[in-house]
C-alpha cells in the first residue's frame, strides 16, 4: 500500500476539517507523498494550517466542492483524491436541507466528475456512520454519496480511475461529534 502514496500528489476536499488536518498531518510525516493540496472553502482554517505547518508540500486551495470547473483545475496532476468536504451537523443539515443535499450529493458528483476528467488514479470517498441505515437527512446524503462512489468505478468505464468508500465514525474532538454536543449540554447544566 505505500507504493500508492510514493511521489503522490494528493488533494484532500475539506481538508481544513477535522479529519483532514489530522491526515494532512500524518501525511506529511510518515508518507512519501511529492504534495497535499487541501482544497476547502474555510480560509480561516487555511490561515491556521499555513502558520502551524511549514513543510513546502502543502498547497492550500480556497473552493467549493459545488464548483464543478474549480474542482476540475484544482484535480490537474493530481494522483489521489480523499473526499471529505461535506456539511456535517446533523442540526443544520435538518434545518438547511437544500444547502446540504448541494453541498453533501451535488459536490460529490462534482467530485467525481473532475476527477474522471482530469485522469485522477484513485479517488477515496469519506462517508460517516451515520450512512448506515440513515434515520436523518445528514445520513441519507452520506448513503447517497457511498452508493455514488460504489458505482462510479462503472461509471468511469475503461478509464483508469478507481473509486473507494469508507466511514468514518464519531472521533473524540472532531467538529459535529457526538462527544462535542454531550460536553456542550454538560457545561450548560453545570
């Protein structure tokens, strides 16, 4: 499996989240990766990542994953691609139903998209436990992107772009954790 990541040009969407900063972190560190390109629309996040890591292989991207051309120059010489842009709060996502099914299927089809288009090698989509057997919007529109990345390889054809999926659960101090909102309604009972 490390011959994967040798020399690899990697973009991560959402890579200023939680998930992707520790990734970007482990990368850098203990893979032979050529660059990481975080592409997230958080330059705030982005501002915080370029002051704490000073490795000259990090490339940070501001966009969306619902701009499908931005999508497309951002993938140009990229070999890998980790997915894990998505609105995540199961609140918010209850509240803003349209913004999410945009954001979370819209911006994964964009994903895929560009990446068929721009040859990308391999193209890893991050989904949530929440995807199993969905009881919320949040966890259909997970479901929804599993099922797109399941089939894309299909989809691609004869290319020689591969897609994978895995899920990821809730993690100790990862934005919208169950963990979070359980000490979120503890401080304000205390």
């Amino acid at each position: 499996m490390m011959g994967v990541w040798d020399r690899a040009t990697v973009l991560i969407t959402g890579g200023s989240g939680s998930f992707g900063q520790a990734f970007v972190d482990h990368a850098l560190e203990k893979l032979p990766v050529r660059s990481i390109r975080v592409f997230s629309r958080d330059e705030r996040k982005q501002a915080e990542m370029a002051g704490r890591i000073t490795d000259d292989r990090l490339r940070l991207l501001l966009g969306d994953v619902r701009d499908r051309s931005r999508l497309r120059r951002a993938f140009q010489g990229v070999d890998i691609v980790i997915h894990a842009a998505a609105l995540k709060r199961v609140d918010q996502t209850a509240y803003d139903p349209i913004e999410t099914i945009q954001t979370n299927i819209q911006g994964s089809v964009n994903v895929v998209e560009a990446a068929l288009d721009a040859g990308v090698s391999r193209v890893l989509g991050i989904s949530s436990d929440k995807g199993c057997l969905p009881a919320n919007l949040y966890g259909a529109t997970k479901a929804a992107m599993e099922r797109l990345f399941t089939y894309a390889g299909a989809y691609a054809g004869s290319g020689s772009t591969r897609f994978a999926c895995t899920r990821y659960g809730n993690v100790i101090g990862s934005r919208g954790s169950v963990l979070e909102v359980w000490r979120e309604q503890y401080h304000r009972q205390g």
